[in-house]
C-alpha cells in the first residue's frame, strides 16, 4: 500500500494530501486518507494587476511548503506530486517561483493546464457519488480561476464529457471590483456582470443542461455550507455532503456582501486567510446558481470536502 502526498498550489491557498493507496482485483484503486492541511498564502497577491509573483507571496508559499515537506517525510511518504494552478499560469517571475519549490521540496511543480485542474477536481469529487445521480456537473471555484466539468461515474471510473477552466475566481473578482468594505452596490453589480461575462465561455463549452446533480468543491464552497449551517467551528464531516439550495447561496452570499472585514472575521468557519475574498467567492457561486437555472441544470449544490487533491494523490497510483 504505497503512501502518496498530493499538493495543490493554487492563486489563495496550498494544500497537502497525504494518502494511503490500495489496488483492488477489478483495477481500481482505493484512497484513504492520513493527512490533510490547508495553509492561506495568497500566491496570486497583485498578480492580476502586476503580472508578477510578489516577494512576500513567494516567501509565504515556500514556508508553508517546506512544513508539507517535513510532514510528507514523517509519514514515509514514496511518491510526490504537486501541481500549480492559475497565479503561476500567469506570472512572468514563474521561475523564481519553480526554483524555490525545486530547492524544498526535490521534485518539479507542475503548472497544469485550466482542462487539467478541471479533471483532476472532478475524478477526487465524485467517488462517494451513487453513479445514478450522474451526469455530474463538478465546479471549483478557487482564487483565480473557476471549473466547470461534466462527466459521469459508473461506480469504477470517471469519463469527463466537457471541461472548461476560466480566469475568474474569488481573489481576482475581489481585487477587480470589490474594493469597499463592504462593497458598495455599484461594485456588486460590476462584479456579477463581470463573473456572468467570464463564466459565459464556460457555459458555451460545458452543456449543464445535462447534468443530474452539481458538486462544489474547494474552499469558497465548504466555507459558504459551514456559514449556512452556523457552525461554531469549521467542521470538515458537517460540510462534506451537505446541500446548499439556491436560496441558501442567495441568503449567505447577501449576507457576506453586505458584511464588514470586521463582521466577517468574527464568524469562526471563515479562515482568516478568506476573510477578505470570501464575499467574492459567494458572488461567483450566486452567479453560477442564476446561470444554471437558466440553463436547465441542477438546483442544488452538493459540497465536497474531495476535489483536486484526491484527484492528484490517484493520479499517482
């Protein structure tokens, strides 16, 4: 049963998964989990303006890597993989940031293509699924960009039918339009017209109308079900499989728009790290629950606690 560790670096956080692997007869392979961290080191800070990674940004991301590294270590880790998503798709410094992870961590980061990360995001999410609720519609939305990925599950294997990544996501909406605090009704408005603009590339590729159920995966998603359920800690097993519907999006995401730094920071399910992008990351699920029921698709959103990175620590088996 060889040990895994699957690291996702993305635009607000970095994640380390690692995993226990165990071939089945039939082929398949089953993921079980010993380790799971979360740290916020914004990468993607000012790169949508800039263009570049900041110093600081590098700083943060390579001491929460080098603590992956020691944890990976201790528990006999065999086999590394870590990709990189939309901040260092971007950055013109991208090899400041591939030297300092070659020097931590020993192996090559991967900058992943946006069809890629949808992939590898909708094979770790739907796993726990009852193949009959599928056609599955799996969407992460992360710090800088968004997936939107419809597939099926026959109980074995995950077929993706059509992905699309896109460049929006909670650090990028927030840093283009939500400069208030709290944002002002002209800013909200700016920014669903802005998330509405970009997402409509996405639906033009992936047709949602076939889908049976929508997953949610990522940060921005669970943190939005441990508000709605008015946790009094972030509580992963609570978030995992809850249901969000289209009433509830629209309640938490008004809420959260219309809320202070100081107010959303008193609230304990929100992550410091989130705090300042929470309330655009709320704005692009609205959004994206306006434009399914336009379109015909599923109503509610089902979370995951499971997404890319179980998706990266299978792709290693």
């Amino acid at each position: 049963m060889p040990r895994v560790a699957a690291i996702d670096c993305g635009t607000n956080s970095i994640r380390l998964l690692v995993a226990e692997l165990t071939h089945r007869h039939d082929g398949t392979v089953d993921l079980r989990d010993l380790h799971r961290e979360m740290r916020i080191v914004r990468l993607g800070q000012g790169v949508d303006a800039t263009g570049r990674l900041a110093p600081e940004a590098l700083e943060r991301t390579r001491e929460a890597l080098a603590a992956y590294t020691i944890a990976a270590r201790r528990k006999g880790v065999e086999k590394v993989r870590m990709v990189a998503t939309s901040a260092t798709r971007d950055a013109s410094n991208r090899e400041d940031f591939f030297a300092m992870t070659r020097d931590v961590l020993g192996v090559e980061a991967e900058v992943i293509t946006g069809d890629e990360e949808a992939r590898l995001s909708f094979t770790g999410a739907v796993g726990e699924q009852d193949p009959d609720d599928g056609p599955f519609l799996v969407v992460d939305v992360g710090g800088g960009s968004t997936e939107l990925v419809l597939g099926t599950w026959d109980g074995q294997r995950a077929d993706v039918l059509a992905a699309r990544s896109v460049d929006i996501g909670c650090v990028r909406i927030t840093e283009r339009t939500l400069r208030s605090d709290p944002p002002t009704a002209e800013e909200v408005a700016a920014g669903r017209e802005l998330a509405a603009e970009v997402l409509a590339d996405a639906f033009a590729a992936v047709d949602v109308s076939k889908a049976r159920t929508w997953i949610g995966v990522a940060g921005t998603v669970t943190t939005l079900s441990a508000v709605a359920q008015e946790l009094p800690e972030y509580d992963s097993e609570r978030t995992h499989l809850s249901k969000l519907t289209r009433a509830d999006i629209d309640r938490i995401a008004g809420g959260l728009l219309a809320a202070d730094h100081e107010t959303r920071a008193a609230n304990p399910v929100i992550h410091p790290g989130r705090v300042d992008v929470i309330g655009g990351g709320a704005l692009i699920v609205q959004v994206l629950a306006e434009q399914l029921a336009r379109r015909g698709g599923p109503a509610d959103l089902v979370v995951s606690e499971h997404d890319i990175l179980d998706g990266i620590a299978l792709s290693l088996s």
